[in-house]
C-alpha cells in the first residue's frame, strides 16, 4: 500500500511543478516524430527541495528493500545524473554516470567515474519511455565488467515496448511512479476531463500510430 501513496503523492507533485504537461488538445512532437499529449522534464525536480528529497530518499528506500546495498550507482545522462549522485550519497557508494554517447576528445569515455569489474550497480534514470537510452546505459556498465542488478527510475509511460526491452536485457525496473497514477491524479485534480483521459490511454497504447483529433479533423 506504501508504494502506492509514493506513486499517487510523486504524481501530483509533478503536475503541480509542471515537470508533467498534458495537452491532450495540442499535443507535443517528439524528436522520435512521435506526436505527444504529454511532455515529462523531471529535471524541474531539482529545483524544488522538498520533491527532490522525496525523489532521492524514495528511490534508496526501493533499492534496499528490491535489491540490496549495490558497490555503486550509475546515473544516465543527462537527466538522472543529479539524482543519482544524491542516491549515491544516500547509499554511502562510489558514483559514476554514463554517457549517452563517449566523448569525442581526451579519453572519449563514455563511463565517468570508476567502476572495478565485478560490481554489483544499480541505475538511475528519471524517465522511461521506449527504454532504448536507458538499457544502452545498462550495456555500458556491464561492458566495464560489472553486474547490473536492477534500474530505478523515478517516472514510467508504462510503454509495453518498455516492458518487453528491459525482460529481454534480463533488468529488473523499479518507478517511484507512473502513468497510470499520473492519470488518476490530474482527472481528479481536474487537469483532464474523463475526455481527455479517453484520448490519453489511447496514447499510451499505441504512441507511434496516435493521430491527434485536431490533425484528423484537418484531414
């Protein structure tokens, strides 16, 4: 039941600081080309003290209880490199992040930090969507010889190409929160309308294919 209460509270903290934007009416692009009714920047979150404390303690409190104090944590750039350093403090482990992509100078890492082989680390990552950029991460850290034992993530779309990605990498994925529970608290907030709830399951269900009402009225 506690996971729940951290779902729903985390939820309608990141409406009401606008980390999450609904527009089911004028939706976003995506770079993918996706056309979006939503748009997640949970980097906002550093910016309120109290939701990044919730944020960080949270997410060591499910990386305990789930898998274990890991040798070190690994944050995904860019986004969850700040909250991973603060799990990382929390945790009292060695911290490194990974890049999306190496460097193109000096020692062209893509792994800041140090890793000894044979590890055992837990990544951070503050959103999931298709789960691409997060398991390149994961492939990272287990190139450097070290043992992924699970991912923690403060925000999911609940994608099913998501969920299929990371059974396939063989990760365990941990969200303080989803969307589902984002739903539920902006319809009862009354950010949406049972409406706009209607158009954004549809979303979920089918992002890549979803044609907004406004682009299909113009045909």
């Amino acid at each position: 039941m506690m996971m729940k209460t951290v779902e729903r509270l985390l939820a309608e903290k990141l409406l009401k600081i606008r980390a999450i934007i609904l527009q089911p009416n004028n939706p976003f692009t995506w770079a993918s080309g996706w056309n979006s009714p939503i748009y997640t920047d949970n980097r906002k979150t550093l910016s309120y003290p109290d939701i990044r404390s919730l944020i960080k303690v949270e997410l060591s409190r499910v990386i305990l209880e789930k898998f274990g104090r890991p040798d070190a944590v690994a944050g995904v750039a860019t986004g969850a490199i700040a909250q991973g350093a603060l799990v990382a403090d929390i945790l009292g482990v060695p911290y490194v992040y990974v890049r999306s992509a190496p460097k193109d100078h000096g020692l062209e890492n893509l792994i800041e930090g140090n890793l000894t082989p044979g590890m055992k680390v837990v990544v951070i990552e503050d959103l999931i969507s298709t789960g691409k950029s997060s398991l390149k991460a994961v492939e990272a850290v287990r190139a450097a010889g070290c043992e992924v034992v699970g991912m923690a993530a403060i925000f999911t779309y609940d994608f099913p190409v998501a969920k299929e990605a990371f059974e396939k990498a063989g990760v365990e994925l941990l969200t303080l929160s989803n969307y589902n529970a984002m739903l539920e608290a902006a319809l009862d907030s009354n950010y949406i309308s049972s409406t706009d709830m209607e158009t954004l399951k549809q979303w979920r269900h089918d992002p890549a294919g979803w044609i907004p009402a406004s682009a299909s009225d113009k045909e």
